[in-house]
C-alpha cells in the first residue's frame, strides 16, 4: 500500500513538472517575435510572375517540340521550336504565359477590376537556349522550368535578375507604431490562391510608382475594422462579446473595433518590381495571409 502511494505521489509529480509554464510574453517594438524565416530561392526568384502593362511581341512563341505532335508540353532538356524573329545561336530566353482566371471568382469585392488596373499577370515559366537557326525556325533547349512550357507560349530575351538584400532572421514587429508608408494591397496570388504563407508568392499593388524596389520588406496587416475585413471573418462582430455570466456587460460599437491597432500577421520580400505591380514572396507568416490584406512598406515614407 505505501508503495502504490509513492508511485502515485511520483507520477503526480512528474505530471506536474511536464506542465508547460507560461507562455514568453510578447513584447512590443525591435525586441519582438524573432520568427524562422525563408530565404529566397533561385526558383523563387526566376519563376514568381508579375504583373505588367508592357505589351510583349506574342509572335514570338514556341510552335512545335521536337516530338510533336505526340508531345505539347515540354520540360528542361526538351527540343523545341520557336516562331518570330530577332533569334541568334547561344541567346537566352525568357519563356511567358499570359494568364487569365478560369474560375473568375473574386477573393474580395473589386479584386478583378483591381487587377485590371494594373496590367497583365503572366506566369514565368522558363528559359531557353538557341542552339541553330534553320531557315524561319530556331531551334532550341529548354535550360530550365518553372512548370510545363507549351505551344504558344511566348519568349523574350532572357534578363538576369536583380539579386535581392535578404536579411534573415530578424525581431517581428506584431504592433508597428509607425504610419505613413507606403501602403498597398494583396490584389493576387500566384496560382490564383486565395489563402497563402510562407514561401509562398503574391502580386502587390504598388511598383516603381510608388518606389518600391527590389529587395524591399512589406508587412502584410490585419485590421479589426469591419467593414475593411473578410466577409466571413466579420460574421463574429454577430456573436455576443461578452460572457453571459458577467453581472454588467459592456456593449463594444464596432467603431470602436476601427480604432485598435493594426496587427502584423507576416512578412514579405520583394523579388520583381514593375512599373505598376510587384511581387514579393512570403518570408513569414504569423497567421495565415488572405489575398486582399492591406500590407505596408517597412520603413519606407510615403512619396
């Protein structure tokens, strides 16, 4: 009996000691949240996207692989053929997809006519290599992909990208204090994904217009405004608050919800920057990012 006794009062003590303790507390300012981030790949920087007003010469474009017409996509190493002009043996380039979305279903009200206003999106989706000029035809290989090539895709010549400034790891901010930047909004996402986070690619609203470069660092931002939030997530503002058993309830105006603070959910680098658009890639995510999020250049003033 004195012996099941000890066992119980040691497993309760070694119950105990496996609670956890308190959660760290989170602190405000340069000494935050210091998350695990993700750094850009090659992948990540050469097949992201973009979104562009620049009209591309679409008779520039791949016609035919060297197996057709049994085989219509091509991957790195394929043969393929190539429509157009202005073609030399050992040129590099670019292969493009103009996009447009099957579904047409919005993310959030005015998304469509938001992308519009910017331009294009067009997928990136390779490159390759000249390798003979025979007759109206240059034949070429397929040095890398991002995901299939087709008939019909078109190229352009080939430009090394700007390599970006990355940072690593650093303190989040979950409450930045500082106001007037420049700001924007997720207006897409790659693959037309609605819910997205870290290593993952979106389309941003604000370019060389507004002097973004690459390598700058946007925080994605989450309001508790009604009105400026998702549709779902502003279906909780219908529920009570408060909790039935409190003797005096408060009743909280959703203009109040207007003026807390805005929370940063994540962190974002930008890759490619055109004059209208540009792309940046999800280096952290707090909670998940929702195409539509306001996000805000990190320590950039308002032009």
């Amino acid at each position: 009996m004195k012996r099941a006794a000890l066992l119980l009062a040691l497993c309760a003590s070694v119950g105990f000691a496996q609670q956890p303790g308190p959660p760290a507390p989170v602190r405000i300012g340069t000494t935050n949240v210091a998350p695990r981030v993700q750094a850009p790949t090659y992948a990540d920087m050469y097949c992201s996207g973009f979104i562009s007003k620049q009209e591309f010469t679409r008779s520039n474009h791949i016609v035919a692989g060297a197996e057709s017409p049994h085989q219509t996509q091509f991957n790195q190493g394929s043969i393929v053929y190539l429509e157009g002009t202005a073609y030399a043996e050992g040129a590099r380039f670019s292969v493009l997809r103009a996009l447009h979305d099957l579904n047409r279903s919005p993310a959030f009200a005015g998304q469509m006519a938001a992308v519009s206003q910017l331009g294009q999106l067009y997928a990136e989706l390779g490159r390759v290599r000249v390798m003979a000029i025979r007759g109206k035809t240059a034949v070429a290989q397929v040095e890398h992909t991002c995901s299939e090539i087709g008939v019909g895709d078109i190229v352009v010549p080939f430009q090394e990208k700007t390599p970006v400034a990355f940072r690593g790891d650093v303190p989040f901010d979950m409450f930045p204090a500082a106001e007037g930047r420049v700001s924007a909004r997720i207006v897409m996402a790659k693959e037309f994904d609605w819910v997205v986070g870290t290593g993952e690619k979106v389309y941003l609203s604000a370019g060389a217009d507004k002097g973004v470069k690459v390598g700058d660092y946007f925080r994605a931002l989450r309001t508790y405004d009604p009105a400026k939030m998702d549709t779902s997530e502003a279906l909780s503002f219908h529920a009570p608050q408060t909790d039935d058993t409190q003797q005096h309830k408060v009743s909280v105006p959703k203009s109040k919800y207007a003026e807390l603070p805005k929370r940063a959910v994540a962190q974002m680098i930008v890759l490619n920057v055109t004059p209208t658009s540009s792309t940046a890639m999800i280096t952290y995510a707090l909670d998940i990012v929702n195409v539509g999020d306001m996000v805000e250049l990190e320590g950039g003033a308002q032009p």
